[in-house]
C-alpha cells in the first residue's frame, strides 16, 4: 500500500489503518463519534493526500474541459473553483470533482480509486494545445474543518486578509507556516474549512504547525470514517456508493452541475433527453424512524414492496438517528414520503427528508 507523507504521523497518533484504494490511510483515531462532533462543534485536521490532482495547461484548456465536464468552465475566474462531473457517453459518471481556476492552468482534484481510470479517459479524449498532467506523486492535500479552523489558520500565516475574507470556493496562493501553497476555501463536511495543497516537501511542518496552533481549540485528528459520517449528513454524494458509472446527474441530483445549455459535452444529448423525459428513479435521502442503521444494498420498501436500494447509510453523530441515501422509483421520491428499510428481514419505517440533514453548519460563514 502506497503511505502518504504524514504516516508517521497518524502512527504517532494510535490511528487505525486501513487500505483504502491502495492507500494506508488512517480510518479513526479516538472514534469516529469523537472525531464527527470535533468538527461539529470545533475544529478537525484531515490527512487527504490520497486525493489525485491533474493539472490541464495549454491555450486549449478551457475548451476541453468544457467538453470533458458537465459544469461551465467558462463561468470560471481565476481563483475560482467549481464542482463538476466527467460522464460517459450514456450519461453515466465517470467520476466527480473539484476544479480550480489558477494563473496559468487548471487542476482537477478526484477520487483517489479513479485516478488511473480518469487519467486514462482525459488522455484519450486529449487534443491539440492541451496539457495534461498527472500531479497526484507531487500533491499532498490537508484540511482543516471546522467553525474555529479560520481562527487556527490566522495563526500561522501573514496573508490574514487573504485568508480571513477568502470566499467560499475560491482558492488563492498563500503562506501558512512558512510554506507557499494553493490555499482553498473547499470541504466535505458542511462546516468553515479549508484545504491546503502542498506541492512538494512542507506538508510535515504545516501539519505540525496547525495541530500546535489548534491546542487552544480541542483539535482533533478526523479519519475517513468520520469524514463519511459528516459527508452524509450533508447529503454529499461519495462517488462508488451513491454515484458511479451505472447513474446519471439527473437522477442524482446534480442536475444543478449538469449545464445543459453551455455547448455540447460528453454525455449531453443523453442527460438533455433523461431530463426532458424525467428519471426513472431519485437520489433521496431518509431517516430511520425507529431504532436502526441503513447500510449499502439494503432494500427500501413502500408497504413490502421494493421501490428501491440503500446506496448510503449511518447513524448519524450530530442528530443520533439512522440516515441515509438511496435510489427510489420516481413515484414514490417525494419529501414526506413513509418508506420502509428492509434491515436483514426485518421492515423498519423511515420517512424521506429534505436535505441536508445536518442544517447547521458554519460552511457559509
């Protein structure tokens, strides 16, 4: 398994391994409730170097991308950044992601199972005065979540302006503990954050720098099982459990990154067509009304029968209820709606939600 650059770290912190697409990266520290309710209430630092980061050069560029994805390209300013999609032919998803505008270029941040896969699907659609390359080896990427990780940061940085009035998904370069880097107002919990990609050596002294500056605050170190129990409260979806290359935008949910009118792109004119005709079937999210934790591939039941399949569920830390998300039949996706989770032969009532499920977070502030 491939470590990333703070290994030691999370060894020196009792963490609990485990491989994940080919990474060792750390699944919890002091327990995933601990870790969840840190950044909830406080402040919470994450080791995302497993992340795989792509950059796109060239006087292309800006008309690929507006090709290879399903969000406008061309919306974007520089420090800006925005969610998107790649999607297939038939309007399956590829992957989905973070992109950001810089000076000079583009960088596309995914999912560290695809990197090959998505790679490989940039590559073959390349064309002439594009640039691809491949940063994922170069990049390490830390966040920092949280209502007080603005508070931890201005402590170790000069660029205080820069980074007290960054707004929400933009992104700037910056210094923080003495080491230059691509400093973003992103996240993947629904709270004030940043993420920090570290291009080359420092990622150990900005670590280190921001678990010393966030003593004050309780800081804790978050695992990727918390990071999923904060992503499903916010109804993100998590590409390989609600979204991959058997589902669509439309029937996701993310119609509102599917820009339809922009020009044509990959998987247009099958995405234009499930829109004008409806989806067969919702993203949806729920909530256990009983005593409960939904898991991926549970049945969901609409008085016995099956209307459809859990893609997503937890027992949620902040609200101390079983969540979770899942494809319904069209007929039976809205809000309100009394459902059933088929739990190991056992029914057990849920009622589909509004989301998100978690309302109050700082990620706005």
């Amino acid at each position: 398994m491939i470590r990333t650059a703070l290994y030691n770290k999370h060894v020196a912190l009792s963490a609990r391994m485990t491989d994940f697409a080919g990474f060792e990266m750390p699944v919890q520290y002091t327990g995933i409730v601990k870790e969840h309710l840190a950044v909830r209430d406080s402040v919470g630092l994450f080791d995302l170097s497993h992340m795989g980061e792509f950059q796109i050069s060239g006087s292309g560029a800006e008309s690929f991308l507006q090709r290879m994805t399903s969000n406008n390209v061309s919306v974007l300013e520089e420090g800006q950044a925005q969610y998107t999609t790649l999607c297939y032919e038939n309007g399956g998803i590829v992957d989905d992601g973070i992109l950001y505008k810089l000076e000079s270029s583009y960088l596309l941040v995914i999912n560290a199972s695809n990197i090959e896969k998505d790679f490989n699907w940039l590559k073959h659609h390349l064309v002439e005065n594009v640039e691809l390359n491949n940063l994922s080896n170069d990049y390490s990427l830390i966040a920092i979540q949280g209502p007080k990780a603005r508070e931890v940061l201005l402590a170790l940085t000069d660029d205080r302006q820069t980074v007290e009035h960054l707004p929400f998904y933009h992104c700037t370069e910056a210094e923080v503990a003495g080491v230059v880097l691509l400093l973003a107002r992103t996240g993947y919990t629904g709270e004030l954050g940043y993420e920090l990609y570290i291009n080359g050596v420092g990622v150990e002294k900005v670590w280190d720098a921001l678990w010393s500056a966030g003593n004050d605050y309780n800081i804790t170190a978050v695992g990727l099982g918390a990071r999923d129990t904060l992503r499903l409260e916010m109804k993100y979806c998590l590409y390989g459990n609600d979204i991959d290359e058997t589902t669509n935008t439309i029937e996701s949910g993310l119609a509102w990154i599917t820009k339809l009118e922009k020009g044509d792109f990959i998987g247009r004119k099958t995405l234009a067509q499930i829109k004008k005709v409806g989806p067969s079937r919702r993203l949806v999210p729920f909530k256990m009304n009983e005593r409960g934790i939904p898991r991926h591939g549970f049945d969901i039941l609409k008085n016995g029968a099956k209307i459809g399949e859990v893609t997503s569920g937890t027992h949620s830390p902040s609200l101390k209820i079983g969540i979770g998300l899942g494809f319904v039949d069209v007929p039976f996706h809205n809000i309100g709606s009394d459902i059933e989770i088929n739990m190991r032969g056992k029914s057990i009532p849920a009622e589909i939600v509004k989301p998100p499920f978690w309302k109050n977070g700082t990620l706005m502030n």
